[in-house]
C-alpha cells in the first residue's frame, strides 16, 4: 500500500507512528536523556543507543567469569571459545554473504589493515591505490600508511575520484574514465558503501565490475552502510568489506567490528596475512605448533582471542536485528528520510540545501543538508537545537546529517527536529 500523501501538521506524524509496525522496538533501547527528558536522538550513524538486553549480556559473561574462571572457555555452547561464531549467521545476512565470509572481530581501521595486506600486492606499475576524496580520515590515513610500509610515496601513489557533481557525490562513470586511463597503475580501490558525509549509498557491485574489468582489487568501508542499507556483497563480488559496529548496529562504544573476505580467497594459498593464534584451525588451536594453519573461512583472519565483554552488546543488538527483518526495517527507512526531506523542503526551504541523493536506492537513513548561514552564527543554531533536546551531527561549519533509524526513532521524532531547527535558524 502506498504511503499516504505528506500533510505538514503534527497530526500526520501522529498517523505515520500510528501505522508502524515497528514501533514496539523503541522500548528495546534505552535512548539518551537530559535529566528526566529523552533526548530526539538522530545520531546513531555516530553511535547507536544502547539495546536494553545489552546489560543482561554483559552481567551474563561477567558471572560466568566469576564462577568458572578459565572453565568458562567451554561452558555450553556459547562459551567463549565459540562465543565469536553466534554473529556469522546474522552478520550474513545484513551483508548478503555467507556465514563463512564473515566473522566477527577487532576494530574498523584495525580490519582495514589486515585486509590490506592481503589484498594489496604491488607489483611494477600496478602500484597505486585508488580512494575517494571525502574519505574519512582513518581509511586515509591507514592506506596512506600501507603505501609507506611497501616503501611507496602516496604523493605519487595514492589517487583519488574527485565526485563529479558540485556536493562531491561518486558516479561509476568518474571510476570508469580513471581506470580507462590509469587502471594499470592501480593495484586496489577502496570505498566507501555509504559515504559518511553526504550519506550517499553506492550501487557495490557496479563499481565492482568495474575495478575487476580493469583488473583491480576492490574492497568496501561499510561502517555506514551495515545496518542501514541493504547489502548484497557475494552479488557484488567484492574482494573485502571492513566495518565497525557502534552505528547502526548499536554495539556500544569502540565494540568489536568485523570484516568479509569473498569466498574465492578463502583457500587460495597465494594470500599472504598478518596470522595469530585465533585464526589458527579450532580443532588444534591449543596445541603447540610451529607452523599457522588458517581456518578456510574469514575466521582464518582473527589473531587474538575475541573480546567477549566487547562482543555481548552486539549480541543483544543484532538479535533485534533478526526479530525486526531487514525488508520491514528498510521500509520504514525510505518512509522516514522522504518524510524528513518533505519536512525541510516545506519548513525550511532554501535555508538549507539537501547533499544526499534524491534517489530513495542511493541513501539509507542519513541525510546530509548543508545550513546556508554565516559562520559565526553556526554555534548559536547549534546550541540551541541541543537546548531543544535535539541531537544531531554538525561536520565541518555548515553541514547536518540527521539519521532516523527505524529501529527506535519515530516520524514525530523527524517532525520535532525540524521544528527545533526552523526556530533556531529563525532566531
């Protein structure tokens, strides 16, 4: 059924929350407050609220070692020795690959590292590593640090797409130009599945076929992607994705990322690794031996032993996941930022100017608007958006990025932002 036409008031906010199915989910978090308020919380592509259960999953492993001690390694069948093996099935899902090619493990820029060492062979020309321009920091300072490591200059190693639209937005046609004319030289690219500042979400698989028509490596950087967008990596064929899962898979502060390695790696002998005792095969893991064996899964991958307590929130959080289903929640998603981008455009107008794509299949939650204000008056809209109870992300002098996430955030939660940001513009 088609979603009913947008009507400005309240009233209309009321009748979207009304008609959500996934409503009964926002009791599942605890949401920030300011006192005895809750907070309108639209920056879970920052940090995610934490899930309720989170507790009891944490209180689960701090008695278990209080009472078993290193016995709690094989309690059950959720010890700790396989604590880690709970998360492949639904991290498979959120990124449509199989429960092999994902595993869950170690931090974002940390995963990011592993992966380029086994996927970034320089060999002759084929040298270079190809980024966006806007990427975040860490990915650029990581791939920056590789080239350095195989005694590279990214001065004349690291090449960047600029986005050919004036709001910097990527087209696989820019890619395409640049490999025709340089993809020789190019050894890996490395992108973003949504780009952190505009919230553009990438078609993976295009950009996919590309690389590898010209005989490139690709990998993805799917901190603001998982959770949010739907993800089809096996169809895509993507070398690796790397991901942290603080955003939108609410696992807490710093939690455990993980990674995706394609199938077709899984085995092949020639991938060199950075190995440690975890990747070792589990079935002689606790042996003494001189030699790494890797597990023939993305498990091969892991060097320590998982960071349980890190580890349970996710637990709590992806279980909510899994009740939810993605297809309900990405319903409501497209539903909350065409509601929020009618909001803006009725309110406020040509006071602020929207980054994101219009397109519903190129963004997730996030969109980006840039506020046309002077800058010395940008603290001041800031201030009093938070002294509204209204959380937002403000990147660089000018930008919002507002995320309603369908798990917990409601339309009338989109309709109180803009109000709070109509007013403090006004002033």
């Amino acid at each position: 059924m088609a979603p009913p036409a947008f009507q400005p008031g309240p009233e209309f906010a009321a009748e979207l929350d009304a008609d959500d199915d996934l409503a009964p989910f926002r009791r599942a978090f605890d949401l920030p407050r300011s006192g005895a308020r809750k907070l309108v919380y639209l920056s879970g592509h920052s940090l995610g609220p934490m899930p309720r259960r989170a507790r009891r999953f944490v209180a689960k492993e701090l008695e278990r070692w209080s009472a078993s001690g290193v016995e709690g390694h094989f309690d059950g069948a959720d010890g700790w020795f396989s604590y880690h093996e709970r998360f492949a099935a639904p991290l498979a899902e959120l990124t449509g690959a199989h429960a092999d090619e994902v595993v869950a493990m170690n931090s974002l820029t940390v995963n990011l590292h592993l992966m380029l060492v086994s996927f970034f062979r320089p060999a002759g020309r084929r040298n270079k590593i190809l980024i966006e321009r806007g990427a975040f920091p860490s990915d650029r300072y990581a791939v920056q640090s590789q080239l350095r490591y195989h005694g590279l200059d990214p001065a004349t190693t690291l090449l960047e797409l600029h986005g050919s639209s004036g709001n910097g937005l990527l087209d696989t046609g820019e890619l395409e130009a640049l490999l025709a004319a340089r993809g020789e030289e190019i050894a890996l690219v490395l992108l973003p599945g949504v780009q952190f500042f505009t919230g553009q979400a990438l078609a993976l698989g295009d950009y996919t076929r590309i690389a590898h028509r010209f005989g490139c490596r690709i990998g993805f950087d799917l901190a603001h992607a998982i959770g949010n967008v739907p993800l089809a990596l096996d169809r895509a064929d993507a070398d690796f994705a790397v991901w942290c899962s603080y955003k939108y898979l609410n696992a807490g502060p710093g939690a455990v990322g993980g990674c995706f390695v394609n199938r077709r790696w899984l085995a092949a002998a020639d991938v060199p690794r950075f190995a440690g005792w975890w990747g070792h095969d589990k079935a002689t893991r606790f042996a003494i031996h001189r030699d790494f064996a890797p597990m023939a899964s993305a498990e091969g991958w892991q060097l320590s032993n998982p960071p349980i307590l890190s580890m349970a929130p996710l637990a709590a959080s992806l279980e909510l996941f899994q009740r939810a289903t993605l297809r309900a929640l990405r319903k409501k998603a497209v539903r909350l930022t065409q509601y929020l981008e009618a909001l803006l455009e009725h309110e406020i107008g040509d006071a602020v100017e929207l980054l994101t794509p219009r397109d519903r299949a190129s963004r997730g939650c996030q969109l980006s608007v840039r506020v046309r204000l002077d800058p010395a008056q940008v603290a001041g809209v800031q201030q009093r958006l938070r002294a509204a109870g209204v959380v937002v992300d403000w990147r660089g002098d000018d930008v919002l990025r507002i995320a309603p996430a369908p798990l917990y955030n409601r339309y009338r939660d989109v309709y109180t932002a803009v109000h709070a940001l109509r007013r403090a513009l006004a002033r």
